[in-house]
C-alpha cells in the first residue's frame, strides 16, 4: 500500500542521502541488524565515558542508529494522521484554531460522528470512551486520544480514518510484515538496554531530533522511554526543534502528560539542524514546508517553549531543560527569566550547551556563575568527525568575531589590573 501512503511519509530516492543541505547533524544509515546492534554498543561505551569523566553527565543518541528508518516513516504517518483526526474532528464541533489542548471533544457528539462515518457503532466507540480516566467528563482532549492508539491491538476499528478528500475510509496502519514487526521489538530492546546503563550509571540520555517525517514517532518511542525511566528523575531527555511551526504545540502536550502521569519531564532546545534539507524536499515533493517562514520566527518559538518549560519549573520542580544554543540573546533571556521566576542554578533544573572549542565566551562564565554548563563533544573516527566540525565553524562563522570580542574583554581586563595593581589577584 506504498502509493496509498501520504508523500511525506514515503520514502523519496532523491532524499535517500539525509546528509544532503545539512550542516550540523550526524546521520546513519540502516545497513542490517547487526549494524543497529554495533552503534548500541558504540553508544553503551559513550554512556561509560561520561559517567568516568562527569558527576552529572548526558550522552546523546540517535534513534536512526538503533533501527530501520521506514519503521520511523510508517509510525510517523499514523500519528500525524490519528493527530488529524482528532482536529479534523474539533473543528466539525467548533473548535478550530484552539491551541491543542484546549481542544475537548464532546463524548456524545464523537460517538454519532465515528458512528456516521461507519468506523464504529455508538455502543462500541462508547466502549472506547468508558476507561478509567477516558471520558469522565464528558470530553476527550489530545492526551485521550492518543492514549486509545496505544491499545491498537485491541481496537483494530478505529485504526480506520476517513480520506477527507476521497470520503473513503482507508486503514491507518498496513500490517506490519512478521520481519518489520521483530524490528520494531529489536529497536525498541536496543532502547531499553541503553536507558538503563544510564539509570546505573548516573548519565542522563538525551535522544537527538531527526527530520520532521521521523520525528513524531522518535518523540513518541522518547515519550515511552520517558513513562518508565523518568519516575524520581529526568534521565530521559527529549529533543525538540524550535524551527518547526508545530515546536509549541508538542512542548506544550508532552508536559501535560507529564503532569498527569506523574514522571519528570526532561527535555533539550534546539532551533533546528535540517532546515535546508526539509524545505528542498516539501518543495519537489509536494507538501507543506514544516519549518517557520523566518530566523526571527524560530527565534520567537524558542523563546515561547523555553519559557512554557521555566514556568513550569517553577510550578511543579518536575521538568528539566538544557538550552543549547549559541545564541547570547537566548542565555541572556534564560537568566533573565531564572532571576524573575526563583530558579537558583544550584537547584540544576536548567542546564546550558555549546559544542566544544565554540562559544566559549558564553560557556566558561556562566560556569564561573555556577550554572551547570556542558560542552557537547564530537567522538569517532578523525575523517568521519572533521568534515563535521569543518561544516559547523562554517554553519558558526560569526564565532571568529565573538572570539575577537573575547579577546577585547580579556585584554580590558588585564589593562584594568595592570592599573589596580592586582595582575595575580581576585576580580572585583
């Protein structure tokens, strides 16, 4: 059923090489299992390295690594689509253009409507809206409804959405063949193995971002490890990619379920690194371009997820985030916010990061200040990690003339000393 899937769920030979127009991520490549179980060990020797080398490490891994990326693709596509529907509909009982979760649908209203469009009877979708926190109320928002695809086994109507073009009723997921589904099970063992060497270890694990036709369900197999590990801590961190228009909206319905669930919400900002890549193959392709229209867009978004996750720092002391950026407006905005909202560095709720031998004018004083500060380290073989860090000084060529002013500040101090009389001594 490949040309009944939608196209940006398709796999697409002219994007078959991810690294094509993307500067500043590493990417794998699916050869076999084995290959998948070789990168495990790989990323098992690195959680053993930060934990030798950092009281309170991270390690970041890529879940393309551990797995087959057409697995990603397929799993994408039925949370986008199941998510769609869902708005599809809100917006038939109102509610269009309501933030996420502000969107509750009326039990009594989405039986009729599943019954009308012949995906269940009122007596069976009742059923599905009669759970232990399913429906009390009358309503079911976004968390209720994705909650109902994680018992799909069991509910293999509802796994039926409507074509809204066609108003035909097409399956959500084509089966899985039987070698597909132990891919599935391998990918997710692989998971499992590493989030617990670094529960023993101490080493938070972050799980990088992918492109935008991944993501949603890397995000949703991070929420997963999430549940389980994250119960007394943040030890499960996920990424998310300010540049992409719906960066809020997922920041936003991930710390609910937190909130309601109870674990601890860890994640890491970034603003994007396949911006090129993804705007070339929504325009050949055919669909809507993923990412904000401007730099100054990305840069509103970051803010407003940074500042949805400090407020509830604030609230609940249950969410984490690391602020890896190398942009001094948006370490400047971090501690702004810190001092307005109480957050102490000490209390290491926020953390900051910039690669290594880069931004160092921001690193060592904000360590200096005592906030927790990490250096994100490229490993692996010298042809392999060169070209890598070759790209991102040309992604962060202004860093020469932040070095330069680094040098000005460096040498207006020293003059300043010179004069005091204290070259050796403490700076007031």
């Amino acid at each position: 059923g490949a040309e009944q899937r939608e196209k940006q769920y398709r796999a697409h030979p002219g994007f078959g090489d991810r690294r094509g127009g993307v500067i500043s991520a590493r990417t794998y490549f699916y050869a076999d299992e084995a290959k998948c179980d070789q990168h495990m060990e790989t990323f098992l020797r690195c959680i053993d390295a930060s934990s030798g080398s950092s009281e309170d490490g991270f390690s970041a891994i890529k879940l393309t690594a551990l797995g087959r990326p057409q697995f990603l693709l397929q799993f994408s596509e039925v949370l986008v689509k199941w998510r769609r529907f869902f708005h599809q509909m809100a917006a038939e009982q109102g509610q269009a253009g309501r933030a996420a979760l502000e969107m509750k649908l009326e039990v009594e209203k989405l039986t009729e409507a599943l019954a009308n469009l012949g995906i269940a009877t009122k007596a069976e979708s009742q059923h599905w809206f009669t759970g232990e926190n399913l429906g009390v109320s009358g309503t079911v928002d976004l968390l209720d409804w994705n909650s109902l695809i994680d018992s799909r086994t069991k509910l293999s109507k509802l796994l039926l959405v409507p074509n809204m073009q066609t108003g035909q009723l097409e399956p959500l997921l084509s089966r899985f063949t039987e070698e597909e589904d132990l891919q599935m099970k391998r990918m997710l063992q692989r998971m499992d193995v590493l989030a617990k060497r670094a529960t023993e270890k101490g080493v938070r694990l972050m799980v990088d971002a992918e492109q935008s036709y991944f993501q949603p369900a890397i995000s949703r197999l991070t929420l997963e490890m999430q549940r389980r590990f994250n119960r007394d801590r943040a030890i499960i961190f996920n990424t998310y990619q300010c540049y992409l228009k719906e960066a809020y909206d997922n920041v936003t319905v991930d710390v609910e379920l937190s909130r309601r669930e109870g674990w601890h919400f860890g994640t890491k900002l970034v603003r994007g690194a396949y911006m090129e890549q993804e705007r070339e193959r929504a325009a050949q392709i055919g669909y809507e371009d993923p990412i904000n229209p401007t730099y100054e867009k990305t840069n509103e978004m970051y803010h407003r997820c940074l500042n949805y996750i400090l407020e509830e720092i604030k609230h609940s002391w249950k969410a984490n985030v690391m602020v890896a950026s190398h942009n001094e407006d948006t370490v400047k905005f971090t501690l702004r916010r810190m001092m307005e909202l109480g957050i102490h560095p000490s209390e290491k709720k926020v953390y900051f990061g910039q690669l290594l031998g880069m931004c160092d004018q921001i690193t060592f004083p904000l360590g200096q200040a005592g906030f927790p500060v990490y250096k994100y380290v490229p490993y692996g073989p010298v042809d392999e990690v060169l070209p890598y860090l070759s790209r991102r000084a040309q992604e962060n060529r202004g860093f020469m003339q932040r070095a330069n002013r680094e040098r000005e500040l460096l040498w207006t101090e020293v003059k300043r000393r010179l004069l005091a009389g204290s070259l050796f001594g403490p700076s007031h």
